[in-house]
C-alpha cells in the first residue's frame, strides 16, 4: 500500500457514534476503495431517526480506530488481490449479513404458501429494512377522513379482494402528518408533484452519519427535488454551491458540461452521461430507433409509433396519412409534462409552421376501469460499455381522469387521451389514493397494482413485462453507440456516470407495449403517500446501487494527486486500458470464480458489476441476463461488443489505438457461463417476474405532509389593505418583486377558483390572456381560440387551469431574480407588505394591483420600466374582478404575441368533422 494511502486513513479520525458503520457502509471496509454509502427509507422518518439517535448514545462506538487498522489491512488485501481475483469477497458483498439487515428480500422458493398473508409475504417488496425493532415504532398520526376517500373507492376493481387479504397482517399506519406551519406565501399547487416530503421543522442533517463524518457532499445544479435533498440531508451528507466543485456527487437537471466530465475524479458520480439527449429527445430517440428499423429490421425494432419531425418530414407525413389514416398526435419537439399536445385527425389539421414530433395516436389503449392509462417505469443504466441496464421492480401507472371514448369528437378533450397527472390534476374528478397501501386507487396506481389486477383478468402478466424489458433495453441499444463514443472521449472514470430515466410506454389492448419518450431527469416530486413511498426507495436502491465512495477527505486527496498525475502524463482514458500481457498474468487465488484470462481492467469490470449487482436493492438487471447474448448478441459488434447502429461504424468510430476489448462478453461470460465453475447470478426470468409483480412494501411509515396551507385572518387582511391603499394613494409604490409577488398570488388565487368553481367568462378571459402574452406557455391549437369548443366542461377548465399553472410556475421562478435586500424611499416597507400578502384575500389583492396600476400608471408584474414594447396602461374598471377583465388588453397584441386569427381555419374544419377513429 502507498504510504500516503496509510497516512490518509490513519488521519481520518472518523468514530461514529450514530449507529455501526456497517449499517450504512458496504462493498469494502471504510477505507477501502470499494467502500460506499448505503442508503436506506426508513431514516425519512423522524421517528426511527430519534430512535437511532437514543440507541446510539447508549452504545457509542469505540471501535473507530480498530476500523481504521482493519481498513489498512484490508485495502493492502484489496490491492494485492485486484491484480488476481475478479471475484468480491463474502465480507464485501451485501450477501452476507450487512445485506440481510438492509435488504431482506425473500425468493419465491423460500417461501411457502402460508407466508402469503403475512407481512413478509412474498409478493411484497420489502426493502431497506433497518431491523425487526422497527416495526413496533408505529405511527401515531390520524388517517383523515376526507372526502377524497370516499370517491377513492370508485376505482377500486376486483382487484381490492386480493390487496386486502395481502395487507390484512398489516398494522395500519397513517398517511399523513400533522401539517407543519407555512414558511412560505406562496401555497397553491403549481408545479408538477408538489409535496413536501416531510415537515420541514424535522432533524434531518444528519449529524452522526458516516457521511457527515466522511465530509461526503452533494451539488444540484438547475433541479430542486426535495425529496433527493432529503435523503441526502437525514444521510449525512453536505450540499455543495456555487463553482465549488468538489462534489462527490453532481445531480443536475440537465445534460452536463463537457468540461466538467472531463475533469471528474475517480471517487465522483454525476447523474448524467455524456450525450444521453440521444434518448432524451424525441426527435433523436425516434430517429435511432428509425436507424435500428432500416438496419436490423422493423420486426425487431417495432417499439414506437410511427413517428415524423415537422416541418421537414410533413410530406412523409401526408404520404404516410394517405396509406393508413390518422389520427395523429402532434407534440412540441422539446417539451414534457403535456404540455402543447394536440390530436388531429388529418395532418392539413397541423400548423404549417409548428415544428413538432407527430406520431401515430394509439387509438385502443389498455384501459383500467374504462379509463386510458400508461405506464412510467424506471430504468438505470451505470455503463454503456458494458451495458449494464437495471429496471425498477416497481413503477407508476398513470389514468386519465376521464373515460376513454374513440370518438373524434372527443380528441380536444386532454383529460381522456393524455395521461399525464400534470393535466390531470387540475381535474375536479381527480382522485389521489390517500393511503400508502392503497395501490390501486384513484387516477395513480403502481405498476406491480396493473400487473395484480391483469392476472385476475387472465392477462399474460408475464409476457407483457418480459416485452417491457425487451423495448427498454433495444431503446438504449438503438442510442448507445454515440453514448458510448462520447463517454470514450470524455469521462475519465468508467463509475463516473450512471442515469436513471423515466420510460413512458403506453400498453394496447392486445398488451403490446409502445414506447412513448425517456425522460431524462424524471420527476421525484410527490403527490400523495404512494407516490412518496415509490420515489423514496427508489432513489435509495439507486444511490446504494450506483455506490457513493465513503472516502473522507484525506482519502480524497490522496486520490486526486493520483488522478492528477495520471492526468498529466495522459489525457486518453485508454492510456489505463491493460496490456495484452497483463493478460497472462495468473491469479494466486484459490476458489471457483477467478478467471485466469482477464486484464486487470476486465477483473475491475467484473468486480464491480458483481458488487453493484449485490447492492441493488429493488433494482432488477435485465441487462446482462443469462440469455441476452442469446437474444440481442446479433445486435453487437462481434469483435468489441458495442451495440451497432451504423452500418460502417466499426471502421470509423471506433478507430482507436487501443487494445480491443468486449467487455459486454467478458461479463457475460463469466456471469452467466455454463461451466459450473462461475457463481450463477440469481436473475433468472421468474425472479424478475416474480419481483415486478409483489407489491413494494417499507418497514416503517415514510411521511407524506401536505404542503402547508396559510391560516388567512380575512378581518387582518382587510385592515391591512386599507393601510396598503392609503399608502398608496399617497405616492408609495410597489416594488418590482412586491408588484410580482402580489400578482402571482392573485393569479394563485384565480387558478384555484377555476378548479373548485370554473366560471365559463373567465376561463377565456385567461386563455385569451395567456395566448396573447406567448412565450413558452402555448396553448395547445385547439385551446388558441376558445369559442371552438362550445361545451364548457370541467376538461375545457382543467386545461385551462393547467395553461396557468404553468404559466405560474415559470413566472414565479422569474421573479425568483428580484430581490429587495433593503427598502426604498418612496416604496412600501417590505415588512409591513409581507404582512399584508399573509392575509390578502383575491380581492385584497385585486384592489391593491387596480389601485398602484392606476395610480403610476406602470404595470411593473409584467414590464420592466424601460421596456421599449411595453403598452399603455388601460383603464381599469373598478368592482369585484374588474382586474381579471382587464387583464388581457395589458399584454401588446403585436411583437411575440401570438395572432389568434390565424388558425381560424382550422377550428372550422375541426369543428366540422364527426369522424370515429
Ligand atoms: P410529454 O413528454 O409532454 O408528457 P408524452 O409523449 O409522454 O409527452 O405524451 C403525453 C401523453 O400523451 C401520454 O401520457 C400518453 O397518454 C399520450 N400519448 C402520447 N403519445 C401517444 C400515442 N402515440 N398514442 C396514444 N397516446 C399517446
């Protein structure tokens, strides 16, 4: 071992006085370089985190510096036996006792029958558990009695006989906690998923954790999940900001610098590969598939709707239309969340100019209930070289609110053919489950719920995953080849990446399954208790998966060096790659499982998909598995292994210096060889069938709180308004920040109305609003022009209310820019003003934003003062709502606005046509 390795160890004076260190460390001892975080549910909850903390301080750990010895020793051991074994050992691996306490999964042949109705029932994933002690720290919490679960039974199919024999031996545990006070004036749902995970007022810094010890840090950079931040919070780690990036882990909401991939040091994990918008995008994704069709053939890569990108393919288009009829759906190229979809029937329906990603409209959707659903699954890859893909054992299913009907009078409507729940919960029919237990419930189900209650219905549950898994993993072959490229170029580590995308696929009713989009940076944010119980393992099975290093920071600077010298004396990857006569070089080891061919690099390969395999919690690899060389071995390049998409790529390419390698078949092969010799990785077809289907299950409550709502004192706010309005009058003005907080309020206000009481004047009166400011909020075709679909609806008003809620959420992350550090002369206190908005009702609001806008004759919500296309101000008529009515002539009619005549046309033909698709 180098010295300086020994002198960082033995510097880190790490003692945990929290719990046992081999609760949340594994794969190696602290010190070794295998050692990472584990990461686990049940700490969410500030229950279990206070027990921890008591047990803790009656047993506190004196072993930290017998750890650390152990910790030399064993990575002296480590580093002699890279060079001979690629085999982990039974004290590294989670199979040994550490995996028993952390993941307690149980296989089908372990149980018998009996087992069924008991809490560890086979057919419940349960996971992350802490200790049996943890299930006697029940909650105390209440379940409300809403209304919501009265109508949440609506739903519910045959299915609730077999859920409640399964969770008869369950104790019941609330779904909500008590609700925290606001923080925030700002309260109205907005954004996607928009719960808080827990209150906020909970210990979560997780103070004792090994991380907090280690100094593990995290940096987000353009996402806020507090979900993720949670988790990092109550596991000890330290966000890093700013330009620092000294992360060991970087989680962005967007494809990353080169310049940062580039320079990631060994022990760094970013969430993103390099060029993953080969899958993200919708263009790029169906283009590769498109590839992959023309090359291998259409019977195999028949996984996505046919699909065109306009304006360029629109001849294709009408060709296509003219051998097989519409409808067709048309969706923004760069867009999500629903957002700007339309359903033609004909592609002269279509905007000339719109560019878009049209595809074919499924039109016989697999239906729950009458009710169009689709599906959102989860799926990890941490090495495109070689592949590596796990799915989630569980997802989300997603309902349209209302009932499917073929109609085309219909296809306006976005609560029957789009799933997606940022349209559908602006729905007043929407139902979300209320109950972590309650899987099948409302407008929200889980995947293993669809898979239950299709095998009631005598449906090939079996067949449809294994097609799940067979179009996840030919989407990522049809996309790997210019990942892999990049990743070659750039990314210094083979463990620096891993990604988890969202899939959306829609199932036809003969349960053939259609991939829709992958999402890159799929939503963590939570809408109800089963959403947070999903998410939550979710990411905690992925952060231990992918493996988090626990080095402290000497440990890290020991590393650095290293990786700066190595950087210095080569900037090419490949530089590391091995000799062919490292290859001779022979294992000393005794036992079944080393492989006397394998470079060093290979047995570094194999040793880490070994230990990744064992933390993976309800992760399921279908990729390798025993038989897909078998199956997609055709789809590789037989001399490196990479999945080929171009017909000349192995001439171009990958033209390297290099030593050829295939490493997609050296792991293969000694995962899965049939020479007896080699340890047979448990994931075989039934144990993946067998782990989608149970339902998740987590030892102890994850809370679920409600976003706070304010406590209005409406006699308060009316005080104050007077107050604000005299100001006012006498020459006070609102800031720019004050004027936008006040707006966005007001609108809040407006939007929550439309859902709970739609008022057919002022739907339009916002449409007509939104269409004429444009920018990224863009109404869908049909919705450009109101008067085209004459019945009011609660469909027409959730859309509407949709259009402003996203509208809302781009407005308020603007006026995130306007600060008031101090306050100005002329300009209302910002104190006093605060108060005022803490208890503003909608009119208070009103008669404040029709004063100051009459008064100044600014409309500084919307316009910076020295706008140059800023428009006169108009008169604003006074009385209840004159605000909202004058909205729309605020906003210039010329400029970027959109021109509301112009698809007239179109809504005539539109209107006209009675077709049945
Ligand atoms: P976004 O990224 O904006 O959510 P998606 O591609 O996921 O766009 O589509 C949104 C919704 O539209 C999906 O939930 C699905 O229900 C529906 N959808 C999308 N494409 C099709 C299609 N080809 N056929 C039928 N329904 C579709």
């Amino acid at each position: 071992m180098p010295s300086s390795l020994c002198e960082a160890l033995t510097n880190s004076s790490i003692s945990f006085d929290y719990q046992k260190e081999d609760d949340w460390i594994t794969s190696g001892k602290l010190g070794s370089r295998e050692a990472v975080l584990v990461f686990r549910t049940n700490i969410l909850n500030p229950k279990i985190r206070k027990t921890l903390s008591e047990k803790s301080s009656a047993q506190v750990l004196t072993e930290s510096k017998d750890n650390e010895e152990e910790a030399v020793q064993c990575q002296e051991k480590q580093e002699q036996k890279e060079s001979t074994s690629s085999e982990p050992s039974s004290k590294d691996s989670l199979s040994g006792s550490t995996q028993q306490k952390i993941f307690l999964l149980k296989k089908p042949q372990q149980c018998d029958k009996s087992d069924k109705l008991t809490f560890s029932s086979p057919f419940k994933k349960i996971l992350n558990r802490y200790s049996s002690s943890d299930t006697s720290i029940s909650s105390e919490g209440e379940e409300p009695a809403s209304s919501s679960e009265k109508k949440s039974r609506v739903l519910k199919t045959s299915q609730n006989t077999i859920n409640i024999e399964l969770t008869a031996d369950l104790s019941k545990e609330s779904g909500y906690e008590s609700i925290a006070p606001a923080k925030s004036l700002s309260n109205t749902v907005v954004s996607e998923e928009d719960q808080e995970v827990t209150s906020e007022d909970d210990d979560e810094s997780g103070i004792n954790m090994p991380a907090s010890k280690l100094k593990i840090t995290y940096k987000f950079h353009q996402t806020e999940t507090k979900l993720l931040r949670k988790l990092f919070n109550v596991h000890g780690l330290t966000e890093v900001q700013g330009e620092n990036n000294n992360f060991n882990l970087l989680w962005t909401g967007v494809h990353m610098k080169l310049d940062i991939v580039r320079n990631l040091a060994p022990y760094q994990r970013v969430n993103h590969f390099p060029r993953s918008y080969e899958m993200t995008r919708k263009d790029r994704l169906y283009k590769n598939i498109e590839r992959m069709q023309h090359l291998r053939g259409m019977k195999h890569f028949d996984i996505v709707p046919q699909t065109f990108v306009l304006p360029i393919e629109s001849r294709d288009l009408v060709v296509a239309h003219n051998k097989h009829r519409g409808p067709w759906i048309v969706k923004p190229a760069a867009s999500s969340r629903g957002r700007g979809i339309f359903i033609v029937n004909s592609p002269d329906q279509i905007p000339q100019d719109e560019q878009a990603v049209v595809s074919k409209y499924i039109v016989d959707p697999l239906c729950i209930d009458g009710h169009k659903c689709d599906l959102r699954v989860y799926v990890l890859v941490t090495s495109f070289d070689p592949l590596i893909i796990y799915l989630y054992e569980e997802g989300i299913v997603r309902l349209a609110t209302v009932k499917y009907d073929r109609h085309a009078d219909n296809l306006w409507n976005p609560c029957m053919h789009l799933c997606n729940y940022s349209i559908n919960k602006y729905h007043s029919d929407y139902i979300r489950s209320s109950d972590a237990q309650d899987e099948d419930v409302g407008h929200k189900w889980t995947l293993s719920a669809l898979l239950r209650h299709l095998k009631l219905q005598s449906c090939d549950t079996r067949q449809l995953m294994l097609n799940i898994e067979d179009l996840i993993i030919k989407a990522v072959l049809a996309c790997a080849q210019s990942i892999i490229s990049a990743c070659r170029m750039f990314v210094p580590n083979g463990n620096n990446c891993f990604e988890l995308y969202g899939f959306d696929i829609l199932i036809d009713n003969a349960l053939k399954p259609w991939l829709l989009e992958i999402n890159l940076s799929p939503s963590m944010g939570v809408d109800s208790p089963l959403d947070t119980k999903v998410k939550s393992c979710l990411m905690a099975d992925l952060l231990t998966c992918v493996g988090i290093p626990a080095y402290s920071p000497e440990m890290r600077s020991h590393y650095d060096q290293k990786w700066s010298r190595f950087r210095s004396s080569s900037c090419q990857r490949q530089a590391t790659f091995p000799s062919a006569s490292q290859k001779t070089k022979k294992s000393k080891k005794k036992g079944p499982a080393i492989n006397l061919n394998l470079t060093g690099e290979e047995q570094r390969i194999l040793r880490n998909a070994r230990l990744q395999y064992s933390r993976r919690g309800g992760f399921v690899r279908i990729f390798p598995t025993d038989d897909s060389m078998q199956r997609y071995g055709n789809f590789l390049d037989s001399a490196n292994g990479i999945p080929i998409s171009t017909p000349n790529v192995q001439s171009q390419t990958f033209q390297t210096p290099i030593i050829q390698h295939n490493y997609n078949q050296m792991i293969h092969q000694n995962l899965y060889s049939k020479d007896g010799r080699q340890k047979q990785e448990d994931n075989s077809e039934a144990d993946r069938i067998w782990q989608y289907e149970r339902a998740l299950e987590t030892d102890s409550e994850i809370p679920f709180v409600k976003k706070p709502t304010v406590e209005k004192c409406e006699v308060e706010g009316r005080r104050l308004r007077k107050v604000m309005l005299k100001k006012i009058s006498n020459g006070s003005e609102l800031t720019p920040f004050q004027a936008r907080q006040t707006f966005s309020i007001y609108l809040e206000s407006v939007l929550r109305r439309l859902t709970e009481d739609p008022k057919d004047n002022h739907e339009k009166i916002i449409l007509k609003f939104l269409n004429k400011f444009g920018g990224s909020i863009k109404p869908p075709v049909m919705f450009r022009n109101m008067q085209t679909i004459k019945v009011a609806s609660k469909a027409r008003s959730a859309m509407v209310a949709k259009l402003l809620g996203d509208f809302l959420e781009n407005y308020k992350r603007d006026t995130e820019a306007y600060v008031d550090s101090f306050d100005h002369f002329g300009m209302i206190p910002s104190s006093a003003y605060n108060q005022f908005l803490m208890h503003a009702q909608e009119s208070d609001l009103e008669a404040v934003l029709t004063l100051h806008t009459n008064v100044t004759g600014i409309m500084p919500f919307l316009y910076n003062r020295c706008g140059l296309s800023v428009p006169p101000t108009p008169p604003i008529p006074s009385g209840l709502h004159g605000f909202l009515r004058a909205l729309p002539s605020m906003v210039s009619s010329t400029g970027s606005n959109r021109e509301l005549s112009k698809y007239d046309g179109y809504f005539k033909n539109f209107d006209k046509e009675k077709i049945f698709l």
